[in-house]
C-alpha cells in the first residue's frame, strides 16, 4: 500500500498528472522495470488482467469490458511483458493465475482499489455535485442491483456514478471515511452510526462439473453436501456462504471438506471445471457463465436458501444524489425497504 504521503500527493495533482502518477506507482508495485518500460505500464492493463482473472477467461473478461478478446489478450500480455511475470496460464478451458501471477494480481487489485477511492476523493475536494458513489462485491453481470443501477443512470442521466468493488472490510472502512456513498452487500456488517434499507434476497445456488453426480436432481439439499469438497474464495460472499454451511450441517462430520483459495469467484468456477470440487453462488453470479458448470438450486427442508442484500449509509450524508438512489431502491423493493 502507498504511504499516506505517496496517497495526497496523488490526490493533490491536477488531473493531467494523475495518470503519469498512477504508472510510476503500478511499476514500482509490481516489478522493477527499466525507466523506458516504467512509463508504459498503465492502469489499463490492471484493468485487463484483473477481469481475467475474475472470469477465468479471456473471451468473458473481453466481453464484460466491452472490448475486443485480441485487444485484452494483447494487453494483458503487453504487461506480463513489461514486468517479466508470466500472469496465466493459458489453456483451452480458460486462464488460471500462475503461482507468480496470482501475487501480481493482488497487488494489481489493491492499485485499482487505491485509484477509485482517490478519483472519489478527487471529485469531493473539489466540491464537484451530482455524484453518487457506491461501493459492493456481488457480481454485476446480472440481477438486482444492475437492474438498479441501470434504472437510476435512467432517471438520473445527470449525476455521475462511481463504482467501487472490494472486500467488506474496505468497503466499511470507505464508507466510515466518507469517501462512499452507500454500500449494497449481501449478510450484514457491524456499523456504527448508520441506516440499514433490506433490499432483495437472491437464491444460493450449487455450481458443478459436467458429469457430477448431483446433476441428476433438480435440486440439491445441504444434506447432500456431505462428502463433497467445498471450493469457496476469501472474498465475499465466500464467508457467508461457509458461515450458512455450518449453520445448515451442525454435526462437523455432515459437513463437507472446504477448501479457501485466495482468488476470484471467476477462478474459483474454473476450478470447478477442473473437477477440483463444487463451489457455491448467489444467483446474480450465474450471468457469467462458464462452459463445463451446471447450476442446481440448494435448498433445505423449508425450501430454497436465500441470502440477503442490504444497503448501508451514513447517517450525517447529506449528498442529494443518495437521497435520490434510496428513494429509488424503496420504490422497486417496497416490501422490504424499511428504514431501521
């Protein structure tokens, strides 16, 4: 992580600067190139590499980006290039982190964690309105809060939108310092002076290889689990889901083998493929599909199992544009949008 000093001078620099900045603190991050290859690292090819990594796939990461896969693939190699790591390996199935890549790729998703909040904190000191920044870790390929987002960029073509996607415990520390806005999140987090609105709940589905056995059933029981390997990520909702295993199989030896790696959800569903084990997903996740994955609702003896979304904001938020998204949110889910 930069210093507190390397953050504000960033922040502090006109924006022409910021982009020069950004380069100089990826290269230093990542490798130690030569000063010509320095200046041509960019946050691009983060950008790049982090969403293959996330889907596991080239092709997906091209098409979720909306740019071209020769394009990606060309980048992402560009950078391995640059720093001289080979970042995935690269096979007919998809991508997969080398050892040496997956360490590049944390770093890479801390820079661009880094990068958004300051852009955020950018537009704040300099008293720019009409902005809204939000913050989650769900996927956005489909379900309700794309829907949200897409509704509210609708009515309100005006405010300007940011998007931050970290780990819980970013968001939180985000939102406390006031460089968030609101936070979406599935389960709960423990805030102090803040407004909580449920939204929606999304079905917990089981993710399996082509040939499991449990494809055969339409649904699948928690019961079912028994003497299957788990594959869940360290990151959200990875804890939920581990936290709902242990509520739902009580006797350790009910309980499946769970194995915690340290990637993506899209890593994590070609691990699947691989037929290392079965993961678990919300339904929102299931827009990124991969080849090789067969879906299967879990569910217990009263039925399906769902997990919940909330939002969180500060209470002392003034920002007109949040009041206009939370308005929003109560509109399309009434039923639950209590303020509490």
């Amino acid at each position: 992580m930069p210093s507190t000093v390397a953050l504000g001078a960033a922040l502090a620099a006109p924006p022409r600067n910021r982009l020069t900045g950004a380069r100089t603190m990826v290269a230093r991050k990542l490798s130690h190139p030569s000063p010509g290859k320095l200046a041509c690292i960019d946050l691009q090819h983060l950008r790049f590499a982090a969403a293959a990594a996330e889907y596991g796939s080239f092709r997906q990461a091209a098409e979720i980006l909306g740019v071209r896969q020769p394009t990606l693939s060309r980048t992402i190699k560009q950078l391995e290039q640059l720093i001289g790591v080979t970042i995935f390996q690269r096979s007919s199935g998809g991508v997969e982190p080398t050892p040496a890549g997956r360490s590049v790729l944390r770093m890479a998703r801390t820079i661009l964690e880094e990068f958004a909040l300051i852009a955020t904190a950018w537009s704040t000191q300099n008293g720019n309105v009409g902005r809204l920044a939000i913050g989650f870790c769900t996927s956005l390929t489909t379900g309700n809060l794309r829907a949200s987002l897409v509704d509210f960029r609708e009515r309100f073509p005006q405010i300007e939108l940011a998007t931050v996607e970290r780990c819980r415990t970013g968001l939180a520390s985000a939102l406390r310092n006031g460089v968030l806005d609101v936070l979406i999140v599935a389960g709960s987090i423990p805030l102090e002076d803040n407004k909580t609105m449920p939204l929606w709940s999304e079905r917990i589905l089981v993710v399996l290889p082509e040939g499991h056995p449990l494809i055969v059933r339409g649904v699948v029981f928690w019961t079912d689990l028994r003497d299957e390997t788990v594959l869940l990520s360290q990151y959200d909702p990875g804890h939920e889901f581990e936290d709902m295993l242990v509520s739902k199989l009580v006797a350790p030896e009910d309980r499946p083998t769970i194995q915690r790696h340290d990637v993506s959800r899209g890593v994590i569903k070609s691990l699947v493929t691989m037929k290392l084990g079965i993961s678990l997903v919300l339904e929102s996740d299931i827009g990124a599909n991969f080849s090789g994955l067969i879906y299967r609702e879990l569910r217990d003896g009263a039925g399906p199992s769902r997990l919940g979304y909330s939002a969180y904001w500060r209470a002392d938020n003034e920002n007109p544009a949040l009041g206009g998204f939370l308005k929003l949110l109560s509109e399309r889910y009434p039923s639950l949008a209590l303020e509490r």
